[in-house]
C-alpha cells in the first residue's frame, strides 16, 4: 500500500517508518553522546601506559596527568599494564568503553611498528582507536664509543664500508626505534653493521658506554646522563629537527644523509567511539598543559620534548607511519623477539 503526498509522489508508509525509526534512534545515540559528554569527567581518568613504570612513555604520562587532572577535576590514574611491547595495554584500551574515562598513552612502536612486528596484533591502530592528540617526543640520537674514529655522520659510513661487519650496534630489543633507526641509516647507506640486543634502553646504553658496542641510536633520554661523561659521542639527531638539549648537533639529514629522519612520538588515543566533545577537550587541555614553562622545564631535562597536534593531525601520522615502517621492516626482515 501506497500514499500520495501533495507533491504527488508515492511513499510506502513501512518504509517512510522504518526511516523514521532510524533516524530517531540516531538522533537518540549523538544525544546520549552529548548528554554523557557534558558530565564528563564525573569520576578519575585513566591513563594506561603498556609498558614498566620509570621509561619516558610513564614519566610522560605522570608529568601531563597531574596538571589534566586540575584541569579536569578529577585526578587522572596511570595504569602501567607493560608487555608483548604495548600490545597488552593497547587491547586493554582498544576494548575499553568509549566513555573517555579509559586512555592509551600510544607510543609509536606500538601503533606503527608493532602491527608489522607480529604475527597477530590484538588491535587496529586505524578502527580501534580515536586520536587525541600528541604530547611529545623521546628523540633520537645517533652515538658512538668515544674511541670510535668517526667524529661526524660522514666519517662514520665511511668507517662502516672500509669495515663492513665491523662495527656493533646496540638496541633495547628487536623492533625497537633504537633497532629501526639504525637499519634505515644501513639501508641508506649501503652499510653492515652488527646489531646486538639488549632488553632494554639501560643495558644498551651501558654496553655502549663500555665500548663492547661501537654505535647505538639511542632516545636522548636514555644516554643524557652520561652526555658529560666523556665515553660518548653524538654524532646526530636522527629526526627531522635538532635536540633541543643539543641545539649544536646536527640532524642525519643536514649530516650528509637526506631524507633520513626518525620521530619516536608519544601521544594519546581514546576507544574508537569516544565523544568528539571529550576528545576536543582532552586535547586542549593537553595543549594547556604543555604550555606551561614549568611543565616543559620539567620534560626538557629528562630528554622529552613536548610536541602537540590535534586529533586529525596524530591520525594522519600514524597513517603514514604504518605504510613507512612496514616497508623498513619488510625489507629488513624484522620479526619481534
């Protein structure tokens, strides 16, 4: 059965229903949303950090947490839920009601790095997750044994193809940004370097400080304290900018290496679902936060640097990060230990 409209065309009463129905139950759900939204928060925050208390990701998440929390009024939690290298925390999160009170401090290894790494990830980095927004960065550093004879990045690809196999690298494990960076600069370099595991940033760094390791790409934070010591050397910043605790260093890039660049960023990511009115304020509040010159003071000397950027601007990174490593990877022949 048909009726006629004025306009003199036919509608099915059950299907103009049924339209009706959905566009209600539509309208009921974005309503929810913005009730929920509004009351937001009502109770404390949780902050998950997939990985051990005391590493950057942590500190990070501790220093930006106190001052969201004031922020909020409600005090923000960190959860440490370390393993299978984030993946454990991340699913936590992934699974997670989408009410804003659960929060994933996303590292990049864990969003872009670790769905190439394993067999199986409990996750998608793309459809689980809703970008808040950035909170920093733990920079890279391209280092070497103080009796290593290379004093610049040239000198050190030269060393590395007079010498080939020669040289040992260290890392904090497989698949780690310590391990990746230095498989891209032995890509772009047409170099062979030894690499040698570690579990962990720490034992890495003291291998390297011993001199049982010649090279290691070492996050700024994980050597800033033996920066003074005399048993190192940093010959470059492996991202796209200089180190703000070593504004004299220059980049891989303006090195002799163009095109070479390694961000190691730490950001925040809801459920997927999660109110874009709680994401919108998560992210400004973040942004407040890093404003603060203490704040900053704070991060700067632990080697992290505050970075922001805004929900769209983290998805499109982790976007383009995931079809970037996945070629190093693939081509390296990279698995996770």
């Amino acid at each position: 059965m048909h009726e006629v409209t004025a306009m003199g065309r036919c509608v099915n009463p059950i299907t103009t229903t049924r339209w009706a129905v959905t566009l209600a139950g539509a309208c009921l759900l974005i309503s929810t949303a913005t009730v929920l939204a509004q009351g937001w928060p009502g109770k404390p925050v949780r902050f998950v950090v997939p990985f051990a208390p005391g590493g950057g990701n942590d500190i990070l998440a501790r220093v930006v947490g106190e001052r969201l929390g004031a922020a909020l009024g409600q005090p923000v939690v960190v959860d440490n839920r370390p393993g299978a290298g984030g993946n454990i925390g991340a699913e936590l999160v992934a699974r997670s009601a989408p009410d804003g009170y659960t929060q994933l401090v996303a590292a990049h290894a864990t969003l872009v790095i670790n769905p190439h790494m394993y067999a199986r990830v409990p996750f998608d980095p793309v459809k689980d997750f809703a970008p808040v927004g950035l909170m920093g960065a733990l920079p890279v550093v391209l280092a070497v044994h103080a009796d290593v004879p290379a004093a610049s990045v040239r000198e050190l690809i030269a060393l590395a193809k007079a010498r080939p196999g020669g040289l040992a690298y260290a890392s904090a494990g497989s698949g780690t940004p310590h391990h990746l960076a230095a498989e891209m600069f032995k890509s772009q370099t047409g170099t062979s370097m030894v690499h040698v595991p570690f579990k962990g940033g720490a034992p890495a760094a003291a291998e390297l400080l011993s001199g049982r390791v010649q090279v290691m790409f070492a996050p700024i934070n994980n050597i800033a304290p033996y920066l003074k010591s005399g048993k190192l050397r940093v010959l470059a910043a492996a991202g796209e900018r200089r180190v703000q605790m070593l504004p004299d260093v220059p980049t891989i890039a303006e090195a002799g290496l163009p095109g070479y660049a390694v961000e190691n960023w730490i950001g925040l990511a809801a459920p997927a679902g999660t109110s874009q009115e709680i994401i919108r304020r998560l992210n400004a509040e973040i942004g407040n936060a890093l404003a603060q010159g203490e704040v900053r003071q704070k991060l700067n000397a632990l080697g992290i640097e505050p970075v922001t950027a805004t929900p769209a601007q983290m998805a499109a990174t982790i976007v383009s990060e995931l079809a970037r490593w996945g070629s190093v990877i693939r081509n390296a022949g990279i698995k996770a230990d």
